[in-house]
C-alpha cells in the first residue's frame, strides 16, 4: 500500500507520519488540564503541525486506565470549537473518539479522521463513516477504559490481536470501505501488560500481514515507564526510542506528544537508511 486516504489528504507512506496528539480534556494521563481551553488547544495543535505533525489528533474523553465514560454532549462541546478552527485552518485533523454520533457531527465539521479505541465495534459506527472518504484508525482494545488494566490475559497476545483487527477491517470492507482509507493500531496500553505490550511491538511484522498501515501511539505511556523507572513528565527520551523501534518494526504512524523531538529522530533515522539522500 503506497498512500492513505484521509478526508481530502492523501499520505504517501513513502516516510513515516507524524500524529500530534491534542488532549482537550482536564484528566488525561499525560497532559490533563494542560490544553482544556479552546483558544490554547488550538495554539497547540497550530505549533504541532509547524514541527511537523501531519495529522493532529484530538481527543475530548480521556481513555486512561479506569477513565469514566463521558456524556456525548460534553465531549462535544469540548470538540466542537478546536476542530472546526482547525479545519478552516487546512489542517488534517484526527477525532479520537468511538461515539457514532460525535463521529457523524466531526465529519459535518470537516474532520479528515476518525480514530475508534473500539474499532468500530458500537451499533452505527460503522455507518457513520461509511458514506464519507475519511481516514479510519481501527484500535484493539480488551474490555474498555474503565476495566482494561485490572487483568489483561491472552493465550497468545500477537495472535490475538491480528484476528481482531483482520475481523475489524472484513467489517468495514463489507459496508464498501476501501483499505486505503484504513490503518490499523494495536493498542498498547489498551488492555496488556507491560510484558504483552513489548512482546506486541517486537512483532509488529505480523501484524502487517493484513498489508495495511500500522499507527502507533506509545507515547509517555506507562510501559515507557516500566521500563526507565521515569514520571510521565520525564518520558521523552524512551518515548522517541520507542517511536523509533516501532518505525523499525514496521508503523507507518507513530502518534506522540513530543512531534518537534520525534520529527527531528526520524530525520536522521531516515539519514542513516539513505545516506545518498542526506545532502553533502
């Protein structure tokens, strides 16, 4: 597969793309609070696209490790104002959310993405984004956000994974949706344990044997943290490394908090690969 249909934007995938992820919520794990105001929200995400995000992705629910469910009209009233901003600004924008509601009323707004933590698994989703050219991110996620965490079990994790997701895309292939509009995201924290989550990225090739795009989203996430011992805050060094390792593993996508720092390490990651194309 050589592009990904995105609303009206059309990726190569020629080089790894860049997700800058926006937060409108006051709860969410990394950066709650930090961007729950309309006029600052769409300050960062106009910053995150100058450092090279290509698509900015906005949640207004939180899906933390035991994050209650947000009534529909709150998530959007927080979405509302930063995506239709954004979208007279030309920028490809990315709503995270799996209500098909809030789905119908992102792509009326002008939302070039709807990216499902449930895989459009809920009653209407699917028809939601059926009719529209919208790109789709398919994630895998074991229960949902408020029991995920309590006791993530596989008999084999990998296995498991590709099924849900290849049964996913059957799904949306059989209501006329065209692969190019689909990639598909493996859910790291969604649902696994530290030990599942590494095993995941290690075999990322086998997740791409349904030959269609992988994002993904570790970013300042608690298996970085397992690993360095670090504070969320302090996660961005393991963060880029784990971009990176994904990049190596096959992700066409990593989704990342941190776009400037990460743009920079894929730059010269693509520099080592081809030195012919890294100037004099």
């Amino acid at each position: 597969m050589h592009a990904f249909q995105c609303g009206d934007f059309r990726f190569g995938l020629d080089r790894t793309l860049v997700m800058g992820v926006v937060n409108l919520t006051p709860d969410s794990f990394s950066d709650g609070g930090a961007h729950d105001t309309p006029a600052v929200a769409i300050a960062h995400a106009e910053l995150l696209a100058a450092q090279g995000a290509d698509i900015v992705d906005l949640g207004a629910e939180s899906t933390r490790p035991g994050a209650p469910v947000l009534p529909l009209e709150e998530e959007w009233s927080r979405l509302l104002p930063v995506l239709r901003a954004l979208a007279k600004r030309g920028l490809a924008v990315s709503v995270d959310t799996y209500k098909p509601e809030v789905m119908r009323r992102a792509l009326a707004e002008g939302a070039a993405m709807i990216n499902d933590i449930q895989g459009f698994r809920l009653p209407g989703a699917v028809a939601a984004v059926a009719g529209s050219v919208c790109g789709l991110c398919v994630m895998h996620m074991q229960h949902d956000p408020a029991s995920m965490q309590l006791a993530p079990a596989y008999e084999d994790v990998v296995a498991e994974v590709h099924q849900f997701l290849a049964e996913r895309v059957a799904a949306l292939e059989l209501a006329g949706i065209e692969r190019a509009r689909i990639v598909l995201d493996p859910g790291f924290g969604f649902g696994k344990t530290v030990r599942q989550n590494y095993q995941l990225m290690h075999h990322l090739d086998r997740l791409r044997a349904a030959g269609l795009p992988l994002l993904v989203g570790v970013s300042r996430k608690s298996m970085i943290g397992a690993i360095t011992g670090r504070p969320v805050g302090e996660r961005l060094a393991g963060s880029v490394a784990a971009a990176l390792g994904a990049v190596a593993h096959g992700a066409s996508i990593v989704r990342v908090h941190d776009v400037a720092a990460t743009v920079d390490a894929l730059k010269v990651w693509r520099a080592i690969a081809s030195p012919e194309q890294a100037g004099a």
